[in-house]
C-alpha cells in the first residue's frame, strides 16, 4: 500500500532510498504487526470476553484443563489481522508469492474461524467433521500449488533440493503440486495439534518463520544464493516481508497468550499459521529445512499417528495422551516446563537447520 509512495519518494528525496531494502521493510513490518497486536489486544479480548466464546475442553484431556475453560478463544482473528495489514501495508503488491501466502492465510484462517465458532456454538469439539476440514484445506492449498505450478518460470521452483547434499536436485514436474499440498496441509495440522499449552504453538512458529525469512533473503539475492550454492529464486525474498509480519503478530500474542493465557489462538489462528509455514517453505523449495526446524511440530504428529495406530492395531497406547504435551503433563510435568522446553528444543533446531546451509 504504501510502497508505491514510497518508491517515488526515493526516487526524489535520497532519505527515502532506505525503504528499497527489503530487510528495512522487513523490519517495519514486523514492528507493525507487533504494535498492531499489542494496540488491539485487550479490546479483541474484551469483545470476545462480552460474546462468551470461551474456550470449549475435552472431558477426557488432562484434568488441570479444566480451569481453561472459558478463556477467550479466537484470537488467531488478531494474528491475521496484523499479519495482513502488515503485508499489504510494506510488502510488494505486485508479487505473486506475497499474495498466495496471504491468501493461504485468509483461506485456512475463515476454515478455522468456521470451525471455532460452531465449537462454541454447540458447546462441543466435535462439530465440524475432519474429513470435512481435509478436504477444504485440500482444496485450498490446490488452488495455490496449481497456481505456482502453473506460472513458475524456472526449473528450480519445481526442484527438490536436500540438505547436506550439494548436487541433489530433482525436478518434481507434476509430482510437484502433490508433494506440496502435503506440506502445506500437513504443517497446517501439525501447528494445531501442537495449540494445546499456552505459548506452545505460537512461539515455535514465531521461531520457524524467523529461520525461513532469512532463507527467503539468501534465496532472492543471487549473490547470497551463489555464495552458499542453493536455488537462486526471484521475488522469493518478499516473504521476509510476510515472515516478519508473522514474528511481530507472534509475539505480540504472546504477551497475551503467555502462560497463565488470556486468550487462546484457536483454529483460527493454528490453521491459518501452519498453512503459511508450509506454503512459505514450498515457494523456497525448502520442505526438508521445514520437517528439520518445525521438529517440535513433527514431533507432535507422530505421537498422534504412533498413539491411534497402536491402540488400533494391539489395544495398547504407547503414550499416556497424545499429543506428546499431555503425555509430559500426565508425566508430572509443570506446563510452563514443558512449555519452555519445547521452545528451547525449536531454537536448537532452527539453528541447526540453517547451520546445513554451510555443510553443503
């Protein structure tokens, strides 16, 4: 929105050339989304709190869940608010990657908001079905793999790249919109799962997002891109626009949402997050450097698919309740412990991921 303004601007006015750079604009649009959130933050909890959408708890979970019961819930509605108002506010218009993260954004966000609302209007966890949320997080992680497909003008937007492997490159071709629905899908349940402690999800977001902008700044700087020989791709590095913005709406949740949480993302808001990390990943070509950053989230997953499968298979659970997180509070964890603790094992990983970028 204000770019255009400001390009002609500096163009005039030597100053203003400060705004050409996209890590400038990166870090005004963390700086918006941030206040943006924490402006707004106890009004939206107010609303919320005046149209009871309190936070609806599974009987059989842990039995200190109760006492949420009734916490605001929805504030993912906060989070892509500031995440787009920012974006539309310092990012580039004109560029396709930046529009098709926002649009993954809106588009799992309304799903998720549908799927909030309908708990607390019928007081139950199980409302919307989830072959149903599947198939329409399916189809809108299709319309944007299809659209990518279809308008990608070099082969290394449709390569597989691995780390730690230099000379691996494989063009996907058509396997490439399958493989990336099941990113973008994927990573999008993998953060919900992981929403279930206060501060869980978010900051392991806010962390990942970190490490993709700068393989975003590394990706569209053909210099940088040579110099630590991965694909140089550009227009990828507008993502650092969005990427900041997720970081500065991130943790201006978190002052909320910070154990004991005033307020709950939701679906809303995991749905909405975990798309963007997936389709922000896609675009780079680094789903690899995903799997390893997002760990936390992995993690998550397969406690999920190693709980269900066992039980059906021998009538035993591996675990004390999944996701792995109840498993640690039936342990005799404190929350906050397992909280932090999970933050610090994403920090580990998000540094050793990028730290591939040189082993290579």
């Amino acid at each position: 929105m204000f770019l255009p303004l400001l390009e002609y601007l500096a163009e005039s006015y030597g100053p203003f050339r400060v705004f050409n750079y996209f890590t400038f604009r990166a870090i005004l649009s963390t700086l918006t989304a941030l206040i943006f959130c924490l402006l707004f933050g106890k009004y939206f909890i107010s609303y919320i709190e005046r149209k009871n959408f309190g936070q609806v708890i599974r009987e059989f979970g842990p039995e200190k869940h109760l006492e949420k019961k009734g916490t605001p819930t929805m504030g993912g509605i906060l989070i892509l608010a500031s995440i787009v108002f920012s974006c539309v506010c310092w990012g580039d218009l004109g560029n396709k990657f930046l529009w098709s993260i926002i649009f993954l954004i809106i588009s799992f966000g309304v799903l998720g908001f549908l799927d909030d609302y309908l708990k607390l209007s019928k007081n139950s966890i199980y409302v919307l079905s989830g072959k149903k949320k599947l198939f329409w997080q399916t189809l809108f992680a299709s319309i944007i793999v299809i659209f990518i497909y279809s308008t990608y003008s070099i082969p290394e937007e449709i390569t597989l790249y691995l780390p730690f492997f230099k000379d691996f490159a494989l063009n996907l071709g058509i396997f490439f919109v399958f493989l990336s629905i099941f990113i973008i899908v994927g990573t999008s349940n993998a953060v919900n799962l992981t929403d279930g402690l206060d501060g869980l999800a978010i900051m392991p977001s806010v962390m990942v997002a970190g490490g993709l902008g700068i393989i975003a700044y590394m990706s569209g700087n053909i210099i940088f891109a040579e110099y630590l020989n991965i694909a140089y791709l550009p227009g990828t590095e507008e993502l650092l626009i969005i990427c900041g913005a997720l970081i500065g709406a991130g943790i201006g949740f978190l002052w909320f949402n910070t154990y004991p949480a005033q307020i709950f993302m939701g679906d809303v808001g995991s749905l909405s997050l975990g798309a963007a990390l997936g389709g922000i990943a896609v675009i780079l070509r680094q789903e690899v450097i995903l799997a390893i950053m997002g760990g936390v989230f992995v993690m998550e997953t397969l406690s999920v698919i190693i709980q269900v499968g066992s039980f059906k298979l021998t009538g035993k659970r591996v675990f004390k309740m999944s996701p792995i997180h109840h498993h640690f509070e039936l342990s005799g964890w404190a929350e906050p412990k397992i909280i932090v603790r999970f933050w610090i094992i994403t920090l580990i990983l998000v540094l050793i991921a990028l730290a591939t970028f040189r082993l290579r």
